[in-house]
C-alpha cells in the first residue's frame, strides 16, 4: 500500500538502545503534511514529486509530478537535484539546481519543508525519541501501524544487509466481535488494553509490539530464528489465555492466533509485503485449526497448500 507520504525511518524499541553507527542520513518533515516524519536515505536515488509512484509523495499544490531527486554519492554524501519544476526546489532559501546537502539544510518544496540530518548528527537521537512518540497508540501504548509499516522494512533492510534472521508474528483476538457484543465495546477496549500488557511481559527490549488494525497485532522480532520465533509466539499465546481480563469484578477469558513468518539468507530479496502475507497466512491458518493457535509459515508450505 502506498502511503500519501512514503517514509522509512530507523528509531529505537522500547528500552533499546540505537548504536551511533547504525544511524542514516535522513530528511525530517519540519512543516506540512507528516511532520515529524523521518525519511530514511537508505537507498540509491530517492525521488520527491506529486506522482504517485514518487518515493516521498508530497500531493499539494505547487509540487510537480516529479519535483526533485536525491542521489546517493557514497560515503555519507547526498546530492538534491531539481528536476526543472515549476515552481523551485530551495535549499536554505535559495533556489537550487543541484547540492551537495549537508547536515542542518533545510529544504523547501511547494508547503513542505524538510531538514537534512546527517548520519553523525547530534540531531539524530533527539528526532528518533519525537518520532517514536508521535508514532504511539496513546491508548495502548504500542506502536502504530504506520511505524511498525515503515520500522519492519528498516530493519528487513538492516538484516539483509547483515545476513541476520528477522521473524514477525501476527495475532489478534479470537470472536473478538462475539466478545464486544457480550460484554459491550468499553469491555472490549479493556481487553485490548490488558491483553497488550501481557504480551510486552513475554517480549525481549529488542522486540517491537505494533497494533495492526482493530483488534490485530504485530512483533517484529529481531535477530530471531524461526523456532525461537515460535517459541515466543507459543509462550504469548499461553499467558494471554491464562490470564483472564478484569473487568467490572469480573474475569473474562479471551485467547488469540498467532502467524509466524521468518527472513533468512534462503530468500535474499524479500520484501516486508511477502514478509506480512506470509505472516497473516499462517495467521489464517491457525484460526483454521480451531483457534487458540500457533503457525508458522515455514511449516505450514509442505501440507496445507500455503506457497
């Protein structure tokens, strides 16, 4: 899916520490459409327009199809080029054709602004906590959707690169709608609440609890191995369903599904998109086999007609 402004960005989990070299280069939002924003310059050549097929998609007025582009030159240095728009690409408030960019330069396109901070920037952890803060579900406390979106295909990328494995586990609420029309939608809201306490006590500070959509969740597991994937999957699964949700001095029982997928060197051009369609279908598969269940992708190809 297509965001109206395609970003990436690298921030920290919860209690995880960011090491100073696994920083990149990147444009912040300062003012427009997703302030705050990081935009990762992880990538050969990065372009920036109204087009729908522009990298970074800034679709207001005074922005042309293709605007401008960013080439990457090695060694940490970034050229901005204006591809002949109509109305200007500037840099500090000078209108440019093309520039070397260099830490601190703010630039201008149509209403947007951006600033570029560089990889050694000491900017750099100070723009991570405000993204990782404006990407919460304040109710929930876990990430959103958006950030797990973008923060999956950082670190894909980092454990490509790295050769390291990377698991994600989608779950959500077994009749989570029969439980809202038992119980009403503030006990629902309840459960959600508390379901997503237990789930942290089972997660490593390096694991990454997103909300999904609704009652459906994610884990980007880091430098996790398939079975040890599972394991932890499996041990979420046990202490959600023995752990019954107060409410109105009562306990309600609730469980979940959960679908494990895995990135290994056996699939080198994988994408967060196949990532998350292997997830959900083993996800799909463990509420086939009556619910209250773990699957993982990688077994589930040989005997249930999964690719």
């Amino acid at each position: 899916m297509i965001e109206s402004e395609q970003t990436t960005f690298t921030i920290p989990g919860i209690n995880e520490t960011l090491d100073p070299s696994d920083w990149t280069a990147c444009l912040v939002v300062v003012r427009g459409v997703g302030t705050g924003n990081k935009i990762l310059l992880n990538r050969t050549t990065l372009t920036i327009g109204r087009a729908d097929d522009a990298d970074v998609r800034l679709a207001k007025a005074g922005v042309s199809r293709q605007h401008a582009v960013i080439n990457a030159l090695g060694e940490e240095r970034f050229e901005l080029r204006d591809l002949n728009s109509t109305n200007g690409t500037y840099v500090n408030a000078e209108r440019i054709e093309a520039v070397l960019l260099k830490d601190q330069d703010l630039i201008a396109i149509g209403e947007s602004r951006m600033k570029f901070i560089a990889a050694d920037s000491p900017d750099q952890l100070y723009y991570e906590e405000l993204y990782c803060q404006a990407q919460m579900d304040k109710a929930l406390q876990v990430y959103n959707k958006h950030y797990f979106m973008t923060r999956l295909d950082d670190e894909l990328r980092r454990h490509q690169k790295n050769l390291a494995p990377l698991s994600l586990i989608l779950f959500d609420v077994d009749h989570f709608k029969r439980f809202n029309d038992s119980y009403g939608h503030l006990a629902g809201d309840a459960a959600l609440v508390h379901m997503a306490n237990v789930v942290k006590l089972c997660l490593r500070d390096s694991d990454i609890l997103c909300r999904y959509g609704g009652e459906e969740f994610a884990v980007i597991l880091t430098q996790c191995e398939p079975e040890n994937a599972r394991t932890i999957a499996e041990s979420i699964r046990k202490r959600v369903a023995a752990s019954p949700v107060p409410y109105a001095e009562k306990k309600l029982e609730i469980t979940i599904s959960l679908g494990v997928a895995s990135w290994t060197q056996s699939d080198p051009k994988s994408t967060k998109e196949a990532l998350i369609v292997q997830a959900d279908k083993a996800l799909y598969a463990a509420k086939n086999a009556g619910r209250n269940q773990v699957a993982s992708f990688h077994q589930q190809k040989a005997g249930s007609g999964l690719p």
